[in-house]
C-alpha cells in the first residue's frame, strides 16, 4: 500500500546573512492512510520546518540539498505552481499554534469555511462542518468574525478547515500549546476524531510529550533535522532505543516522584551549517563511543523501530 | 536585528548608488564654498542669458551670473535648510510621540488629535499659506516645512513606542523604580531610532520638495540666497531664451531627492527588514 | 502564624471597569483574596488564563492598586513603604525574548536594579554583576554581550541574576519557565530551587503547568475566576486531588496517569 505521506533522506538549507543554517539534515519517514504520527522535538530540531516542507511552504531562502517528499505516491517538487495549489487545496491541511492569527480577521467564519470548501458549499454543508467540530450553533459561528469567538472555539474553526476537503495528510504544528489545560485533551482528541473519520494521516507536531503519549499511534523523535528514532508510540516510551530519546524523557518534569530531581540534558542543541559528518547528539550523550564521533550513523530496525544510534541495542537494555 | 546601521548597503544596489550620488552631490557643492574652483555664485559681469561655454559651464543667468556656482550653492541650501527643519521636527515630534504612547490617557489623547489636526491640511498648501503669512524668506520655508512634518514624526513615533511600551524590559525598568526620564531615554527611544532615522529621511526628502515649491512661488529663499527651488523661480522666465537656466537646476533638483528617497530605502531595510 | 509572613494579601479584590458610562462592565479578576508567603517559601498559583493569578503577581509587585483590601510587605502595607519598595520586590516574567532591552548589554540590564536604587560607584555595581551572572551558571564574558547572542534558557537566568541582585524579600516569577523547552525547564527550575536555598528569598511562582509547579513549589494555591478553590503544601499535588477542578487538571496533564513510570 502506499504511504499516504513519504519522506526520503530530505535535506534543506536555509541561507542567510550570517551564513548557511542546515535545518534538516536527512529526515526519512513515512506514514500509513489513517494513521497519527507525532513528531517530537525540542526548538532547534527542525520539526516546524519539516511541516512546512511537506506543503512546500518554505520561503526564499530555503533550499532543498537533497531528497525527495511524496504525497500519495506522487513527489511534491515535482508539481508546478498549479500541481501546488491543488496540492495544498485538496491533500493537505494544517492546524497551526495559534488559531487567531490562522483564521482571517475580516471576514465571517462561515465565508472561510466556503472558501476553503472550495466556494460551491452549501449553507447546508458549512453548518456540517462546524457541527462535525462540536460547534452546536452552527448559525451563530458562522456569522462570527474569529475576535468573537474564544481561542478554543476558533481552533475547532481551524480543524474543520483543515479536513472540509477531506486531505491525504493533515499537518498540526502545537495545536494546542495556546490553549487552556482544561480543553487541550479535548481539542486534540476532536483533531484525531476528524483525522480518522476522514481517513486522514495526521502528523502531530508537539513538545508536549503527554499529548503525543496519548494521541498518537506511532511517535519520531526529530533531533538536529534527523528522525533520530521511530516506531511504536507505547514501546518507544516504555523501552527507548535512542539516547535523545531517554534523556529528554528523564529531563521532562511530571514523571518525577515527590521530592525527586529532575536532571536536564547538559549542553545544547548543535545548530549545523551542512550535512553532520558524525554522530549530531554524541558531545551530550551518555553512550558515546570511538564510532560515535567519527562516523555518520544511518537509520536501521532494531527490535520493533528505527533508530539512527551506533548503540541502539546497548541504549535500549539499559533503559527500564 | 542589526545593532547599527551598516554601510554601505549590503546588496543593495540602488541604495548604494544613491548613496554615492548624493555624497557627490554634497562634496560638489562644499567645494564649490571653500574654492573659487566651479566660479563665484555672486559674480557679476558676465554675458547675460548665454548658453554653456568656456568659462560658464552651464551658461549664465540674466544677471550675468554662471549657472554652475549657484547650482552648486542651491544644491547646500535646498539640503541644510530641509534637513535643518525636519531635525527640529523630528525633535519635537519624536518627544511628544513617545510621551502620548507610554503615558497614555489624556496625553495621548491631547497630542494624537493635534497630530490629527495638523495632519488633515493638505500638505502643500498648508506650506504655502505659512509662507503667505509670515513673511516670504528661509524662516517661513523652515516653519513651513516643520508643521508639515511634526504630525507625521508624531504618528509614527507614537506607534513604533507602543510596540516597544508594553514589552517586558520596560515593565522591569518599572519594577525596578526608574523614573519615566530614564525609561524614555534608555529603553524607548534607542528602540525606536531606527522608525525615527528611516522617516527623517523620507521627510526630508518631501521637505525639499515643499521648500523647492514654495521657493519656485516665491515664497521662500528670497535672493540673493539661491536654492533649487528659487533657482527655477528666477529662472522661469526665460524658459524660451535660456532653457538651462530651468532644466539644470530642474535635473539636479530631482537627483537629490530621488538620491535622498533612495538612501531611506535602503535605510528602512537594514533596519526593519521584517517588512520585506 | 508563628512567623510574620513575607507577603500578605489581606482580602483584596481587583475590579476592571470597562465600556461607556450607560453601559459599565465590571471585571472581577481577583475576589477577596487572602493569600500569605512566609519566609522562605515558593508559593505556585496555579491557574489558567482569566483565574486572576497575573493580577495577583502584579499585584505583589506594586504594579497594580487593588481595589478593595491591602499588599502587605512584611506587615506593612505597600502604600506605607513608598519609595522603598524597590530592591525588595523583583520579577522574573514569561518572554525571554521581549525580557531584555535588545540595545544593552547584558551587563547594563543586569546591574539596572542597583544604579536606579542608587549606587553609584561603578566598580561595586559591576563586581556585583558579575557575582550574580556566576551564581546562575552562565560563563564569564557574557555581560558584554546582547540580547540576541543569548538563547531562551540563557536569557532567563540572565533574568534571574538580575532579579536577585537587590537581594530581595520576594521574587515573582510570571510563566517564566513557560516558553522554554522541555530539557531547559528542568535546568530552570533546579536554579531556582538551589539559589532559594542558598539566598533565602520568598517566591510566588505563577504558572499553568501543574508539573512546573509541584516541582518548584513548596506551597500551592489553585486559581479558579479570581478565587483560591484548593490550596496546601505542594507535595499533595503528586496525589491525586479531592476538589473536582484540581483533578480535572493534574488529569489533563497526565500528572496521575497510572501508565507512566515514575522515574
């Protein structure tokens, strides 16, 4: 079957006046029709860029080294201006962090809806997509312009914006990160709802690491513009394999016991100026070895994932 | 985000060449003060209304007088007094811009609806009336120019502060107990020099066109002081016989402010060139 | 109370008056409040955005007049200290890029506190500086630089040095581990809990993340439309609570999700 969503051995550079910035460094995954992929990294990983990459959404000065992403099969750098429109109409959807600044200020939500239900909807069909997200008075939202309505209720607007045209692959980049505690679970489980419902992928963008926990079938871990590991979103927080992958999760407050410390992953997050020769996470890691430093690790399967480590094996019966 | 202006503009052409043209410009015209060099702006005796030659590069005017010298004297005048004004513009407007943005309430109240007011004149003619009724000379052009150019400075002041205001480092400076004179002077106005410095120089550019119309009326730089503007004035009436007489000062008149409107391009791009 | 408290908030109320005089809207962001810090102490209000913990850090920080009760620093109340407040009240709040003037130094924004309360021999202000740079782990030689040379998690300890440089009684912290990532939190928060320990000043530590605030706070109040709805020692917050709206949160944070491993 083929993926809905397929990326391989992407690398993007960004140019700018200081100098060249290699935002993603040879990312590779794929993601079944129907599934959640959460994609978890910390600023300086690339995730964000990766998002925005797989709608060719990336500015000027963004250029891809090598690579390729496939929608359905089929290359997105391959499409013209026109394949790209469509592309981005009818395949993809986004939800971004802030629905307020997603949604256009001047007009009524119901007016955004049509436009993106692509201007032949029904007053009918627009008061279905509003009620699909929960928004029970359809009529008045619809007449709402996005200042009146709360920051959760206009993310609701935003995913039904996102899955009207029922897309291959829907893109959230920290959907919920501006929201309350209290109706974060809920925005996220209406996002995976609509997903399956319309047999959508949905790769979730988060830091959060409780929310991709529960949402998400199967989890990749984004390190220095790598997918340093990927698999099963249960077994890789349960028995890590990568060493990125252990120590965020100690250095994460919540899962401490009262009274306990929290230690943090010491140093910081390389920024690269072109393709990691080596081992990106090996000046901070727990495991490093002669190989480490001076060989590039490549992706392989050990045990039930994909991990990039020389020392997956020894990583992963270390962890509890 | 740049902590200075760099030069020359880096990868900037057009702003580059502006730059130079300008810089040309005002060099010419200082040599043409400090030496005899291009020939006396005052100087009578010559053959009057004659076309370019030996002697007179750009020909003579009715009064015998070369063209080139007073040219490049006009070409000081039209700058200093232009620049001159909008300094003290951006002065006044800048203090009261950042006054009303961070004391809100009625101060800002009181100086947005001045600005308001001064605002609703068209330009041009409110720069004409000024000059009508003081009396014709540099000070009107300069009074002119100043009115014409504090409402502006004001708006953009007031609202380049009120980004800056409400920014955490100010409420710190609060916690800490520092005094408003402080806080406009260390915290808000370095913030906001760039949006000051980019619109003096667009202001300065339409204060020479102001000055320039103002003059051509009559109205301003009476002679024997020439400037671009009062050049063309003088120069208007023999359009037919000594044609130079109009277009040299005409040209050079638009160099300079082209060069000028150039320069703060390429300015508001090194300093806020999130817009792009 | 055997000890006097640090911080008082004797019944306060703060009310927003808002609209055109026929139609006036009232706000109540704080209602009746009474909240006390001892010394020592951290005090984490946990609320989410509209339960009035912001008011009431402003509140603590003499930014705001309440509008009915009394702030009280060490048994007085603010109006009493006048222009003493300064140097003993200090914030550290959410934006780390928006925290620092971008055209100081790093040495000038610290060492502000100290010239406005009026030092003046430029030697002591800047040995001082560069203690307090020390003492919150960043290297020697960043006081020369900018703002925009810093990362998020460095510019908040340069927040905090700066904070901690009149040696305060009280300590606000607004969010402020909020916008950083989840590997620099931890390195944050330890900060703070050490130089508690070592410099003994009190603390209110205003946050949404119920984890950030068991694990920095030794005291806890939960928020809910201006009032407290539970409060107690900050380690009840590793069980789950009694009160419905408390549950609901540890909850929605998986802070008592029996699936996870307690490390």
């Amino acid at each position: 079957m083929t993926p809905a969503l397929a990326v391989q051995d992407l690398a993007i550079d960004f140019q700018s006046r200081r100098g060249q910035v290699r935002a993603i460094d040879g990312a590779t995954l794929s993601a079944a029709p129907g599934e959640v992929l959460g994609i978890v990294g910390e600023s300086g990983s690339g995730k964000s860029t990766l998002g925005m990459a797989i709608g060719h959404l990336l500015g000027a000065g963004a250029r891809r080294v090598s690579g390729d992403i496939r929608v359905d099969g089929r290359s997105i750098f391959a499409l013209d201006e026109a394949g790209l429109r469509a592309l981005r109409a009818d395949e993809l959807g986004y939800v971004f962090q802030d629905p307020m600044g997603a949604l256009d200020p001047t007009r009524r939500i119901g007016l955004q809806i049509k436009a993106a239900l692509g201007g032949m909807a029904t007053r009918m069909g627009i008061a279905s997509v509003l009620k699909d997200v929960g928004l029970a008075d359809a009529d008045r939202v619809a007449r709402s312009y996005p200042h009146e309505l709360s920051g959760g209720m206009a993310q609701r607007v935003c995913i039904g914006i996102a899955v009207a045209r029922r897309p291959k692959v829907v893109i959230a980049d920290e959907p919920t990160a501006a929201l309350d505690a209290s109706i974060k679970s809920q925005i996220l489980d209406l996002l995976v709802r609509r997903c399956r419902a319309t047999g959508a992928v949905l790769i979730l963008l988060s830091h959060d690491l409780y929310a991709i926990r529960k949402c998400s079938d199967r989890v990749a871990v984004m390190y220095a513009g790598r997918l340093v590991e990927t698999g099963w979103t249960a077994a890789v927080f349960a028995r890590p394999a990568h060493p990125y992958t252990v120590m965020l999760l100690q250095s994460a407050i919540g899962r401490e016991r009262s009274g306990g410390r929290v230690e943090p992953i010491p140093g910081a997050p390389p920024v690269l100026t072109g393709r990691c020769q080596a081992c990106a996470f090996a000046p901070r890691c727990r495991w490093t070895e002669q190989a480490c430093t001076a060989v590039r690790p490549e992706a392989r399967c050990v045990a039930d994932r994909d991990v990039i480590c020389h020392r997956a094996e020894s990583v992963m019966g270390a962890a509890r | 985000m740049s902590t200075g202006i760099r030069m020359p503009f880096h990868g900037e052409a057009l702003a580059r060449a502006a730059t130079m043209a300008l810089a040309m410009l005002i060099a010419l015209s200082i040599l043409g003060l400090t030496t005899s060099f291009f020939g006396s702006p005052t100087a009578l005796g010559g053959p009057p209304l004659s076309a370019p030659t030996q002697g007179y590069p750009l020909g003579t005017d009715q009064l015998g007088r070369s063209l080139l010298p007073r040219i490049l004297a006009g070409i000081r005048v039209t700058i200093v007094l232009s620049s001159f004004a909008v300094m003290i513009a951006a002065m006044v407007g800048s203090l009261l811009g950042i006054l009303a943005a961070y004391l809100r309430g009625i101060v800002d109240e009181i100086v947005a609806r001045l600005a308001d007011l001064m605002f609703s004149f068209p330009a041009i003619l409110l720069a004409i009336l000024i000059s009508a009724i003081l009396r014709p000379g540099t000070p009107s052009a300069i009074s002119a120019i100043i009115i014409v150019t504090l409402p502006i400075m004001i708006r953009i002041v007031r609202a380049a502060t009120l980004a800056v205001a409400g920014q955490d480092f100010v409420i710190q400076a609060q916690i800490a107990g520092a005094g408003i004179g402080r806080i406009l002077a260390l915290h808000l106005l370095p913030n906001v020099a760039g949006a000051i410095v980019v619109q003096a120089a667009y202001s300065i550019s339409f204060g020479m066109i102001i000055e320039s119309g103002i003059s051509f009326l009559g109205l301003g730089v009476q002679p024997p002081g020439a400037s671009l503007g009062s050049l063309l004035h003088d120069g208007r009436l023999y359009l037919s016989v000594a044609p130079w007489l109009v277009f040299a000062p005409g040209f050079v008149l638009a160099i300079t402010i082209l060069s000028v409107n150039l320069v703060g391009d390429g300015l508001r791009r090194t300093i806020d060139p999130v817009l792009e | 109370m055997t000890t006097p408290a640090v911080i008082n908030l004797d019944n306060v109320t703060k009310r927003y008056f808002g609209g055109p005089p026929w139609r006036r809207r009232t706000v109540t962001a704080v209602d009746a409040i009474d909240v006390a810090i001892g010394e020592g102490e951290t005090l984490a209000l946990v609320g989410e955005s509209g339960s009035g913990k912001t008011t009431i850090g402003r509140l603590c920080l003499g930014l705001l007049q309440p509008t009915a009760g009394r702030v009280l620093l060490e048994g007085h109340p603010f109006s009493a200290w006048r222009g003493k407040l300064r140097g003993r009240l200090a914030a550290v709040l959410q934006h780390p890029q928006s925290s620092l003037n971008p055209r100081l130094r790093i040495g000038t924004s610290v060492a502000e506190p100290l010239v406005v309360g009026g030092s003046r021999a430029r030697d002591e202000v800047s040995r001082k500086v560069i203690e307090m740079l020390d003492a919150v782990g960043l290297a020697a030689g960043i006081e020369r630089r900018y703002p925009h040379e810093l990362s998020g998690g460095q510019r908040q300890r340069v927040a905090i040095a700066r904070a901690l440089i009149t040696a305060p009684r009280l300590i606000v912290f607004d969010e402020a581990v909020s916008a950083l990532d989840v590997s620099v939190q931890a390195q944050v928060l330890n900060l703070i809990k050490d130089l508690q320990q070592q410099v003994g000043f009190s603390a209110i530590f205003i946050t949404h993340d119920l984890a950030a605030a068991r694990y920095v706070g030794s005291t806890f109040a939960v928020l809910r439309g201006g009032a407290v709805v539970e409060s107690g020692p900050a380690a009840r917050l590793y069980e789950a609570s009694s009160h419905p709206y408390t549950r609901g949160l540890q909850e929605a944070s998986g802070l008592i999700d029996p699936a996870i491993v307690r490390v």
